[in-house]
C-alpha cells in the first residue's frame, strides 16, 4: 500500500516531531512516499534547491498513485488543504488527524466533508490506535 503522509511545512515546523513518529507508524501499512515531512531539519522554507513547480508536480503525482492520505491538520496549511481536495477528486481514502486547541476550529471545509474521516486525538497513542482502526 503506498500511503500519502501530509503535514505543515511552510505554514509552521512545530509539529515534525509528531509527523516524524505519526509516519513511522504509517510505515506499518505501506510505504509513505512522503517521509520527509517528518524530517526535523525541513525548515519553513521547504526543501532547498527544488523549484516551485517541480515540488508541486512530484507531489501531486505521489498524491494520484496512493492509496490513501493521511493528514496531520492541526497547523493550518494551505498546501495540505490542496493536497486533501485532490486526494477526494480522485476517490482516495482520506483520514485527517486533528489537536483541538483552545480558541481554535478545524475549518468547516474539512470537518464538514462527508468523504473525509477526521479524528481528534491528544496523545502520539492516541493517533497511533485511530491509525491502526482506520487500517483495519
């Protein structure tokens, strides 16, 4: 199975840490074709020496071959809110995990998608079991 990770990169890096260990769960499933995302010396300005556009080619051809994506949405991302609505153009399964935050909502666009399973969770175990439920 080949397994579409999405996280935070340019909107915020707080969270590698948590992609890092979400991703080498993932790995339990299939192959994550997008491990760098977890990568803690990723900074905010992505991934040096790659244009704009050979980025968005390779990932949206990595997005179209998954089977399934699984986003980490608590850090708003603008590239991960595009990566979703093409995961759903073309039918792939999609499980969002999501940290409410005090004062904070996940936006509508995505809690209010009938075709995308969003789970809260508080805990790396936590998200670690939603996994392993959204896999069986």
């Amino acid at each position: 199975m080949k397994i579409y990770f999405a996280g935070s990169i340019r909107a915020g890096r707080s969270d590698a840490g948590l992609y890092l260990q979400i991703i080498e769960h993932l790995k339990k499933y299939g192959i994550v074709l997008t491990e760098h995302v977890g990568d803690k010396n990723l900074s905010t300005q992505g991934e040096d020496g790659l244009t704009e556009a050979y980025i968005h080619d390779r990932d949206l051809k990595w997005v179209l071959e998954s089977d399934v994506l699984v986003a980490e949405v608590t850090t708003p991302s603008l590239g991960v809110g595009y990566e979703i609505g093409r995961a759903l153009e073309h039918k792939k399964k999609i499980l969002c995990l999501y940290r409410p935050q005090e004062g904070k909502r996940l936006s509508a666009m995505i809690a209010g998608s009938p075709e995308i399973t969003v789970k809260e969770y508080a805990t790396v175990e936590e998200a670690a079991k939603i996994i392993d439920d959204f896999f069986k």
